[in-house]
C-alpha cells in the first residue's frame, strides 16, 4: 500500500509500504479521511524527542474513518463494507486503571497511528473493539473529528461543568471549539472563546457559541468579568499550548473557587502558583485524551453528539490534500494553524 512515513524529524515519504495484515480479533479499515492533529505537528517537527524511537519509519495518523476491507477471526461487531470511526487508543485491558474505565491512564498505552500504522496510509488494522459502526447521515469528514470531539467532551465530564456554568476557552482550534461546543452540550450558560484567529472567532460563533473574544485586541479579562457579573468564568481551559502558556491568565481571569482546564501541550513553559492561586482555592486539572465516562465511553458520547446534531461537525476542516501532498498539508499546518486554517486533513 501508499503511505507516508516519517523518515526523520520535520520529513514525511509517500512511498510503497508492505500490506498490512491483521489476526484475530482485528479489522482492517480502508482510510477515508484522517485529520492532522496538534500532537501529529510536536511530534513531526521533533519537539517531543521521547516519542521519536517509536515513529520513526512509521505511519501516523490517529484521527482516522473509513471502510472495513477485512475482518480477522472472531470479530462479529463489524463486517466488510461497514463505515467505521477508529478509536486510536490501545489500552492492556488488565490494569487497574484499565478495569475502572481510565483507560487513557494505563501505564501502556499506545496509540494508532503513533507506532502502530496509522491514518495517513491506504489502510490502518485495528482492534475491533476499537472501532465505532458511523450512521449513514454521519460523513466520513465529520466521523474524522471525533478523536477531537471526544476530547472535548473529557474535558468537560473532568472539570464538571453542569448547566449554568460559565467557561471561557483560550485557543479556537479544533480542541478549542470542540471544548466550548461540548460545555454548551453540558448546558453551560455562557461559553466564550478567547483567540487570535478570525476564522476561529467566526467558527464558534456559527456552532452556537455565545462570545467570541480577540485576544490581540480586547481584555479578556474584563469581557470575562462583564459576562460573569463581575465574579468570573468557573472554568477556564488552556486549549492553546505550545510556546503560549494561558494557564497564568486563567489563574487571573477565573472566579474565586474556579477551575483552570489544562488541554494544551507546553513542554518548555512553567506555571508560577502566585498567592491568588492559593488564596482564592483554585484547581488546575488536566485534561488528558478521553477514555469512558460513567461506563460510556466518550468517544461514543462524541458520535452520539455528532449523529443527533448536537456538535456541529461541518466546518473544523478547512483545507484539504491527497496523500501524495502530505508534506505540503503538514506545512499548512504547521504554519497556519490558529490563523487560516482550524483542521488540515489528508483525503483519501
Ligand atoms: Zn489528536
Ligand atoms: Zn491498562
């Protein structure tokens, strides 16, 4: 089959890789849409070095749809034909963790399309379980959100938004709008998104998010106090990361008693816990992929929330390239991310 893999740090090779061949219990998906992800751009570009050993010479790719092409021995949930989203997360199953429902915790985690062959190859194998049958009015293109979608919902059940909450998100991103559409979904009061990117302002808005903030030019803050009768968001998400650490500005901005999300990835940045941070009893939880909730896995709940209209799926992706053009999709990424572009995803 075609794949692209990632030679070295910041290079990806279309080229022929072998088959793909699966075993018991396993299904092999024939990849329609697979997005590109934050984390697929930290580790492209080398910035997380403790990943590198286990991608190099392979095929990304973790946000991944298609159609079952074959079904190894066993498997009776799917059958070929059938369109399917991926759940990428590999779990042992055994574990504490595993057996209370926080997969996402177990100590041996893997991912497809981290390591094991992912979205951005002709074909993925996946375990079946892994592997969520789409209704027919669910699009491929929408199907290949839910990675993101159900992240936005983790973020969500972890800090404990309920209706009437107030929350404001830094970042309009897919995680960004897919949190702030997930805290409507819970029945928060006012949601408010807080970024740069035009396109991201305009985005949100059109899903039904109350506010859209522009970080360069207004206080934040003072619009978050206005929204809030002067008291404050109860939750505020860093859904930014990178060289920008908005963890410090929920810290400022968030109600006495407060929440501050943490969905950004930093890895060179450090959060001070100024005195405001002890004395108005604040809490920084993280928000870390998705696994059940209340027995249900999220990603599930993400389908479910795709499938009844609740998310608006059409829109996160702005622009699109074959596989062969998977370089030139990655730099788009890399470049435009936050500005021109929400979600960059390769079409198969
Ligand atoms: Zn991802
Ligand atoms: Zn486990």
């Amino acid at each position: 089959m075609r794949a692209a893999v990632l030679v070295a740090p910041g290079r990806l090779e279309v080229r022929e890789v072998p088959d793909i061949e699966i075993g018991p219990g396993e299904v092999l998906v024939k990849n329609t849409v697979s997005g590109i992800c934050g984390s697929d751009l930290h580790i492209y570009s080398g910035s997380l070095p403790d990943v590198m050993p286990r991608v190099l010479g392979k095929v990304l790719g973790h946000e991944l749809c298609g159609e079952i092409a074959a079904v190894g021995p066993g498997v009776t949930n799917v059958k070929v034909g059938d369109r399917v989203a991926v759940e990428p997360l590999l779990a042992c199953d055994r574990c504490v963790d595993c057996q209370v429902g926080d997969y996402h915790l177990c100590p041996e985690l893997q991912h497809i399309g981290i390591g094991w062959s992912g979205g951005f190859g002709q074909y993925a194998k996946a375990p079946a379980k892994n592997v969520f049958p789409l209704p027919d009015h669910v699009s491929y293109e929408d199907a290949s959100l839910l990675d993101c979608l159900a992240v936005g919902i983790h973020a969500v059940n972890v800090t404990g938004i309920h209706p009437g909450s107030t929350v404001l998100v830094f970042g309009g991103g897919t995680i960004g709008i897919a949190t702030a559409q997930a805290a409507k979904w819970a029945g928060a009061s006012t949601v408010a998104i807080a970024t740069r990117s035009k396109l991201g302002r305009e985005f949100a808005l059109s899903t039904g998010i109350d506010v859209a903030i522009d970080s360069t030019t207004e206080d934040v803050g003072a619009r978050m106090r206005d929204l809030t009768n002067g008291r404050g968001p109860d939750v505020v998400f860093d859904a930014v990361g990178g060289a920008q650490n908005y963890v410090q500005r929920g810290i400022e901005i968030v109600r006495r008693g407060g929440k501050i999300g943490v969905l950004g990835v930093f890895p060179e940045q450090r959060v001070t816990l100024t005195p405001p941070y002890l004395i108005n009893e604040l809490s920084i939880v993280a928000c870390f992929s998705y696994a059940k909730w209340g027995g249900v896995p999220e990603f599930q709940i993400a389908l479910d929330g795709l499938a009844s209209g609740k998310f608006a799926g059409r829109g996160y992706i702005t622009q699109r390239f074959p596989l062969d053009d998977i370089a030139h999709a990655f730099e788009v990424a890399e470049h435009k991310h936050g500005q021109d572009a929400i979600k960059v995803s390769i079409v198969h």
